[in-house]
C-alpha cells in the first residue's frame, strides 16, 4: 500500500496522523486488503448524544484522510449493540414504567417509551441514523440482535467457544472478587423469561458448540452459542466484532482503554490482530462532569443546531481531541466564528498549509468560502441592542452591509440571524447587567454622543473608532480597555463586547445616538 497522493509527511493534523498510522500499522500485520474497515459503536442504552456523533465525525476524518493519502477503499460500520440486556432505566425518557418492568430483556425487546417504533433499541436506533443522515456520514448500520439471530456471528462465537479458558485466563485479574464467581463470557438469553442472564457458564462442550447454566427457576439448560441463543459480556463481545468484522480501525473514550487493552488481547486469541486504536478524551458538562446517554447532561445536538450551524459543530469536534472539553452552550459562538475564520483563512493559504485547515478535513478536502458576511458575536449584539426578536428586524440593520458586499442575503447569513436571536434571547438577555455611569462617566458619554452626532451619515468602522479614542483621551481615560468596558456595561450590559467602530456602522448613527441616549436619559 502505497501513498499515491502528494501531500507532505510531516502534516500535524491529527487524522493525517492517525491515516499515516493506520498504514504502517496495516503494513506490520502484512494486510492487504481491498477495503478497510472503520468502526464505530453505540449502546443504545439511551438518547444518541453528542459523544456520539463526535466519534462518527472524528472516525470519518480519519478515513477520509486515509482515502486521500492512498486511494484504497473503505468503509465505516456504525454497530448498534442492541442485544446488550437493559440494566438500568434512563433518567431522560417518558414513560419510565414501561421500561422498568422491562429490566434485563434485550434492548431490541424493551417497549419504547416514546410510542413510535417496536422497541426502545428501534427508536434510538433510528434517532442515531437520522442526525448520521442530516450530517450526510456514509455508513453501513448494523444491528447486534440481526448479526447474532442470523448467525453472522456463528464462526465467531464458536471460536470463542474454544477459546473459552484462555479468555477467562485474560478477564479474571480484571475483576472484583465477587465478579469473579459468576463472570462467563457467555450471556445467555432465556427462553423462559426472555431475559440476558449473567449467570456462570457451567459446561462447555465444543462438540455442540453448546453451554450449560442455570436458568431463573434454578433449572440447568444446555443451549448453543450460536444463532442469537447467548450474547457475549460486552468486552469479549468487542473482541469478537473486531474478529468476525475484519475491523482495522477503531477510536473510543479515554475511559474504555482497559476495556479495549483487555479486547485487544481477546482478539489475538481469536486470530486476528486487533485494530489500530486512537482514544480521545472525554466531553464534560458544565458541572465539569461526563456526558452521558443515560442522564442526558450536557448538550443535544438538537440544541447546538438552535445556536450554531453543522460545520460548527464538526470544528468543536476537530479540535483538540486529546483535550478534556467542557461541551457547553458557550462553546457555540466562539466555533461558529472560529469556523469562518478558518474559512477565510484556507482561501489564502498554500497547498500544504491547507491540509492543516481543520474545514479541509470537516469538508473532505473542498470546503467553501464563507458567506458569512457579519461574525456571529456581532449579530447577538446586534440583537441585544436593537431588540430584535425576528429575522426580519435584523436584517433592517444588516441589509445596507449586504448590499454594499454586493450580496444579497444567502442561507448561511440567514441561520446565522435566526441562531443568533435565539441565544441572545436564551442566554444572555437574562445574564445583562446594566451600569450606571457616574458623574464623570456620564460627562464623557456626553462628549462621545455629541463626537459621534458630528460624523457624516455614511459614517466608516475606522471613523467612529478613533472618535471613540478621541473622547476617551480627552476625558482622562488611561486605558483604552477601561473606556470601552464601560461602553460595553452602559450600552450592552456587559463586561466586552464586539469592536466598537464596526458595531455602531452595522447598528447605523440614528440607532446608536439614540441607544446612548436611552441609558443617558
């Protein structure tokens, strides 16, 4: 397999790295396939979340990189372990009596709380596939219950059948001492109450491919391995879909590297290497505690889509993946407007440098220019300066900028107005805190309303920021950021604010003059 793209070695983005290491890892293990294969796993225990669709995002960076660099073809299975029995109810659903009586049933069993689909693993199943749709992921679904009932597992699971005291060999220093005397690699589902029993394995018998353990009235059955009568604990069962997926790629939580260390040494057993591994760190709420399906802490995509675009969302999950990250709704408007600047940037830059863009990976190589025509910051001040609660209203301020682009509104702009009014109304409208000016202050407001009332209509961003120098030299103030901490807290309520010269040429001079002497007055 050889790089067959000249992009240079040394790039440092990160999913040019993992390509890079992927390959070489291929190589030690003599692999020469016709496609690799990506994975990605979801428990659908609970609501897909956030972590979820950063680690379908971050795994298709990776596989695009590797496409680029070696023009092989790959595929990315995102699995569903749906099998897996329901251990306990989710705080974030409806309905929780109906589910709790469902306790210890396979997940594609449990009612769905919600009333829509067959199951609960059906529903959240669904939800998982629908944001990967609105984000336009190429993938192939698979479904744990239709890989094991349909016996795609079956060679697997023999193999691990044979495997059976070496595996046990591997997994009991692991566990506690009470886990130790009921811990099998085999979950039997039973035929009586239709439960995932974690029961002992009492026999074995490889000649049948079969097991032998207690059921829930204490009767001993013999049931085989295969064709959905077991399901694996969940780390043999990761080993045996690395093993029966033929997966060579794989990243996962900073949290789950014993579990994965322990699958890797489970996958040898079986045969087959296990896959190249990246693991990131973990999303925080903003209790600085990790985000979880179950509680449903920190943010939906759903609610990120309220304030910020798509691509914004992808460049929070581009950067830093190696960093612990508070994922919270004032992460939003910092990534929107870092996402266009990383857009103008990549327009200038040369051919290698734009490898290091994160919107070259976000993109797939062809990201488009920014129509973003107004940063993100400065349309929520906008909004909370003007009041406006509509599109319609805001655009009456950011029409005359558009026009003097020589550009008429597109629909980046548009959900950029429409995110912006939402967070300034949910957020910030609350948390404003307006200063009174003292005697002094107010004198030198007075000076800036009369400074401004002077400038020409037409008035230019550069103009009105040297007015406002201007004024605060004359009236004493030492320090700039003093002067315009003040303007900040009397005109918009708080502490910063967007640059002053640009803010007040988009809100026009009447509209200016006359907020200034609103807070005057």
């Amino acid at each position: 397999m050889k790089q067959v793209n000249h992009i240079p070695a040394n790039i440092k983005a990160w999913p040019m790295q993992e390509a890079v290491g992927l390959k070489k890892h291929l190589s030690s293990i003599n692999e020469n396939k016709d496609k690799i294969t990506f994975q990605t796993g979801y428990g659908p225990s609970g609501l897909p979340h956030i972590g979820t669709f950063g680690e379908v995002m971050r795994t298709s960076m990776v596989r695009h990189s590797f496409e680029k660099l070696y023009e092989v073809k790959t595929n990315l299975l995102c699995f569903s372990d749906d099998l897996d029995g329901l251990r306990k109810v989710p705080d974030n659903i409806p309905n929780r009596e109906l589910v709790e009586k469902d306790l210890e049933l396979p997940l594609s069993k449990v009612t769905d709380p919600f009333g829509t689909h067959n199951s609960f693993a059906e529903h959240n199943n669904s939800k998982l596939c629908e944001f990967l749709d609105g984000f336009n992921f190429e993938y192939e679904f698979i479904s744990s219950t239709k890989c094991y009932s349909e016996g795609l597992f079956n060679d697997a699971l023999v193999q691990v059948l044979a495997k059976y005291d070496d595996i046990m060999e591997i997994m009991l220093p692991s566990l506690g001492a009470e886990r130790k005397l009921t811990y099998s690699p085999f979950l039997p589902i039973s035929k009586k109450s239709g439960k995932v029993l974690q029961v002992p394995t009492l026999e074995i018998d490889t000649k049948t491919h079969s097991i032998v353990f207690e059921d829930i009235d204490g009767e001993k059955v013999k049931t085989p391995v295969t064709d959905g009568n077991v399901k694996l604990q969940w780390k043999a069962d990761w080993a045996m879909r690395w093993f029966a997926l033929s997966v060579d790629y794989e990243m996962y939580g900073k949290d789950l590297i014993p579990s994965a260390n322990l699958a890797s040494k489970i996958c040898r057993l079986l045969g087959r290497k296990a896959p190249y591994q990246f693991f990131y760190e973990l999303f925080l709420d903003d209790q600085g505690q990790k985000i979880s399906k179950s509680k449903g802490n920190g943010l939906s995509i759903e609610e990120w889509l309220r304030y910020g675009s798509k691509d914004s969302l992808s460049l929070f999950m581009f950067q830093k993946p190696k960093t612990a990250k508070r994922l919270y709704f004032d992460s939003i408007p910092r990534s929107v407007d870092d996402y266009h600047k990383f857009l103008e940037t990549y327009q200038q830059q040369s051919k290698s440098d734009k490898f290091e863009n994160p919107v070259w990976h976000i993109h797939h190589g062809e990201p488009p220019k920014s129509e973003l025509l107004v940063s993100f910051s400065m349309l929520m001040n906008l909004a909370g300066a003007t009041g406006s609660t509509s599109i319609e209203t805001l655009l009456s301020f950011v029409q005359k900028y558009l026009s003097d682009n020589n550009n008429s509104m597109n629909p980046t702009m548009h959900g950029a107005m429409q995110n912006a009014i939402n967070y300034f109304n949910d957020f910030l409208k609350s948390a404003r805190v307006f200063k009174q000016p003292s005697d002094n202050e107010r004198d030198a407001l007075v000076e800036l309303v009369r400074k401004l009332e002077l400038l020409d209509e037409h008035w230019e961003a550069n103009e009105i920021q040297q007015a406002i120098l201007d004024v605060g030299k004359k009236k004493g103030f030492e320090n700039n950021r003093d002067w315009f901490k003040l303007i900040y807290e009397v005109l918009l309520g708080s502490q910063s604010g967007p640059r002053l010269g640009s803010f007040f040429s988009l809100l026009g001079k009447d509209k200016t003059v006359e907020k200034f002497n609103e807070v005057l007055r």
